[in-house]
C-alpha cells in the first residue's frame, strides 16, 4: 500500500516542491492550502504524472474549526499518514517593533504557531492510533537567529524550534519521529508575501547571490523522511552557500 504525505501550504513554494517530491516517491498525498484553485490543479497534474493518489483540502491553519473540521472529516483511509510537513506559514512586514504593525504580529502568530500547533495536534493522534509517523516542521534560520526588524516573524520561528522540541520528547514514546527544518533564504513567494505584493522589493532580497529554490529544501526533507525507520534527524540547518548567517550574505 503506498504511504501517505500530508503537506500543508502546498499551492506554492516548499510546500508544492514537497507535493512533487513524495509524488515522485510514490506517496498519497493529502494537500492543504487557502487557494483551492491552485491545490485542484497541482492535484490533477500529479495524479497524471506519478499516477498516486491526491485528496486536496482548502482551509485556512489559523482557524481551529476549520482545521479540525476538514481534517477530522478526511475519510479513514487518508488517516493512515506515514508524514507531515507543518510547512504553512509566513511573515508579514519587516517593521521595527515600536512601529509594528498589529494585524501583521496576529496574522504571523496565528499561521506559524497557532496553525501548526492545531494540525500537529490532530495528525499526531492518528500517528499515535497508527502505532507510527514522522512530523516535519518548518523552522528557519529566523528560528536559530534574530535580525533586524524580523522581531515577531523571528519569534515565531523560534516558537517552532522548541515546540519541534516538545513534540520529540512527547512523542518519543509512540516511535513518532519529529525533525524540524530551518531554511536560509529560498526564493519562493515568501517575501512577495512578506512584502504585501510589492515583488520589486521582494526581487532584492534575492539580487546579487545565489538563493536556495524550493525543489534544494523539498529533496532534503525527503532525505530526512526517507531515512531508515530507527533514524531521527531532529534538526537540521540548510543555508544558500553565500549565506552564512540570517544577515551575513555575500551579494556580487
Ligand atoms: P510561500 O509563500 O511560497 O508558500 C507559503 C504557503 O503557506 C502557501 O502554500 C500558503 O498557501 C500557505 N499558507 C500561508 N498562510 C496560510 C494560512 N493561513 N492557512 C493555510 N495555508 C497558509 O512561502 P515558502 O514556501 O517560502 O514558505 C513555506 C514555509 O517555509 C513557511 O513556514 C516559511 O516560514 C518557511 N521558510 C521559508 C523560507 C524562505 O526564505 N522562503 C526560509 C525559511 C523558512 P495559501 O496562501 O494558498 O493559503
Ligand atoms: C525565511 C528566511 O531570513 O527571511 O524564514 O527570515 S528569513
């Protein structure tokens, strides 16, 4: 029977790269997003290319009633998930603290803990009933160093880094597995996003050095979900190779 991925955030960037990647493998997977449209057509395209099988499933994380409705009502059979990516998530706004901008800081908190908490507390439940699974959360880099103006954003990251933590010790009991990923730079639509649409100024944030892509991230969470069941890669840090810090890059 072929195994399950549930990735969230897949109509762009780490999360699509993923969709393709255990596509590949050939896995099921179940994809979750706001953009309907775009997890209808990712979902088609790879059910043609792989021939695996793709539930899709719109909701949006920072809502408890719609992450637990829409998981909880996925039929049994998706519910025997070998894999999670908790990769959903964003920044809005990179404002010094004393000008931040409120909705921002819910709308990052919301996303990058609150969503991912909920998610991981359904799915580690159907881990537990299934006697197996492997959890893999997006950090960053954000999440191992703060830097200027990223306060809440880097917060949040951080937040992910100990409840990666947290989820190794109380899941360790069931044979879960839990690994956190923490990314440097990878030109995705995250900075569009960060930056509210204003792709000129997400463009620079990339100018002048060579940035990680989403498909350098997706291959190394499939290293690490597709290593042998009594190994646990708990943490690992992937950086552009002129990057050596959250504010250290060599632009040319
Ligand atoms: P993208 O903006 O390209 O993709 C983000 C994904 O998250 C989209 O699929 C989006 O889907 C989903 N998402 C955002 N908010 C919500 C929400 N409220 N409910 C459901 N889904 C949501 O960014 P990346 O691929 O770069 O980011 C993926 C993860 O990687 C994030 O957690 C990010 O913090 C982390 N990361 C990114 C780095 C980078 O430099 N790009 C570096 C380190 C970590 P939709 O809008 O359809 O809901
Ligand atoms: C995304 C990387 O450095 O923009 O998490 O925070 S960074």
């Amino acid at each position: 029977m072929a195994k399950i991925a549930l990735i969230t955030g897949a109509t762009a960037g780490i999360g699509e790269a993923c969709a393709h990647t255990f596509a590949r493998e050939g896995y099921n997977l179940i994809l979750t997003g706001r953009r309907m449209d775009r997890l209808e057509a990712l979902a088609q395209k790879l059910n043609k290319k792989y021939n695996v099988e793709v539930a899709v499933s719109s909701f949006d994380v920072r809502s408890r009633e719609q992450v637990i409705q829409n998981l909880e009502g996925l039929p049994a059979k998706w519910k025997k998930i070998n894999v999670l990516v908790n990769n959903a998530g964003l920044s809005q706004g990179l404002d010094p603290i004393q000008n931040g901008n409120y909705d921002d800081w819910e709308t990052m908190i919301d996303t990058n803990i609150k969503g991912l908490l909920y998610v991981s507390r359904v799915v580690s439940n159907w881990m537990i009933t299934n006697g197996h699974g492997h959890i893999i959360n997006l950090g960053s880099i954000a999440g191992k160093e703060v830097y200027p103006n990223g306060n809440v954003y880097c917060a949040t990251k951080h937040a992910v880094d100990a409840l990666n933590k947290g989820m190794r010790m109380d899941l360790v009991q069931h044979g879960i597995r839990v690994t956190a990923i923490h990314p440097g730079a990878v030109e995705t639509e995250f900075s569009e996003v960060r930056f509210k649409g204003d792709k000129d100024r997400a463009k620079k944030v990339y100018e002048g050095f060579e940035p990680l892509v989403a498909d350098d991230v997706a291959e190394t969470i499939w290293f690490v979900a597709s290593r042998p069941a009594h190994v646990n890669i708990s943490d690992l840090v992937i950086m552009p190779t002129a990057q050596a810090t959250a504010t250290n890059i060599v632009r040319k």
